[in-house]
C-alpha cells in the first residue's frame, strides 16, 4: 500500500482507506474537529470496540451501534443497567463483546462524573499543531506523550479500554491532530 493514493475522482487520499466506506469517512470525518460530549463518547465508545478489530467493521455497523446507543446520549447509557448489557449482547448489528459493552456503559456513567465535561477534558491534551503535514505513514506515531498522559487521565477518572494507542487514534479522529498525509486533497482546520 502506497502512503498517499488517487481515487477514481483523481484526488489523492491517505492511502489507508480504500474501499467507498473508508473514502467517505476519510474525506468528510476523519481529522475534523469533534467537540461536543455526546460526540466525543461515540468516538471514544467506537474506538474501544475497534479495539482488536478493522476498523472498517465499526464503520459498517455503526448505525447500528448508533441505534443500540441511543445515539450515544451519555445521560441515557449512563442509566443503562443489566436488561440493557443482556439487550446489546444480543444485538447481532453490534460487536457483542461484554468487557466493551460493561465499559461503554462505565464510561458514560464516568463521562457524566467529569467537572468540565468530556471535551474539556478530551481536548485539554491536544498537542500544538504540527508545523507541516506528515509526507509519509512512517512519520505518523502509534502513540505520544499527549496521548499517553490522555489515557491516564482517562482511566483516573473511571473509563475503561482507552490506551494510550486508542487514545491517539481518537486525537486523530476528532482533529485533535492533524495527520492527513502532505498530498492529500483533504485540508482541515
């Protein structure tokens, strides 16, 4: 795989994504600022359960995840209970995986418990903007200091799945950074 390639419409992308969901979601998601609690849950609850996975899996079942969620309204998971956890295990729309599903819940109930919200706290840890965009996937890090102290503070105030890596995939996802390869047609904030 090629770090940056060109669509059938002659724009060049990351080359990561190659299929139409990965497109889509490349070009009109990925690395845009995301700053509203609600929001930032969904990533934070779909990044823990691409954990181990593709992420084009997520991808495909996230409306129903997003149906299984209630939208991901965290006062509204917060109050989910064991009917709830039953409910979304056999939900075949979803990843059914019962450590991911008792977190979602978990961190909702710890998003809710957050002084300044999540997105206070979420974006307290984005970096300084890169001084140029990565030219090649080999300068684009797994993880980072920023990334790293995320993650911690995430698992001190009670969320669960949220290393260091997927922290950083979610900084990623959110705008938080901006990784979008030099070449690449999308050009965000």
């Amino acid at each position: 795989m090629s770090d940056l390639m060109i669509g059938a419409d002659g724009l060049a992308r990351c080359g990561w994504g190659r299929t139409p969901e990965y497109i889509a979601y490349h070009d009109d998601e990925w690395g845009r600022p995301v700053r509203t609690d609600d929001s930032l849950y969904e990533k934070v609850t779909l990044e823990a359960f691409q954990s181990g996975l593709s992420w084009l899996i997520i991808l495909r079942k996230r409306e129903s995840f997003r149906a299984a969620f209630d939208g991901f309204h965290i006062e509204t998971v917060a109050k989910y209970g064991e009917a709830d956890v039953t409910r979304l295990l056999g939900d075949p729309g979803i990843v059914r995986n019962r450590a991911k599903v008792e977190a979602a819940i978990s961190n909702a109930r710890a998003a809710l418990d957050l002084p300044d919200g999540l997105a206070s706290l979420l974006w307290s840890y984005a970096p300084p903007p890169r001084a140029r965009r990565p030219k090649s996937f080999a300068e684009v890090p797994a993880l980072t200091p920023e990334s790293t102290a995320m993650a911690k503070a995430l698992k001190k105030s009670g969320f669960r799945f949220v290393g260091p890596t997927t922290a950083y995939a979610l900084m990623q996802a959110t705008g938080m950074v901006g990784d979008h390869l030099d070449g690449c047609h999308v050009q965000v904030p």
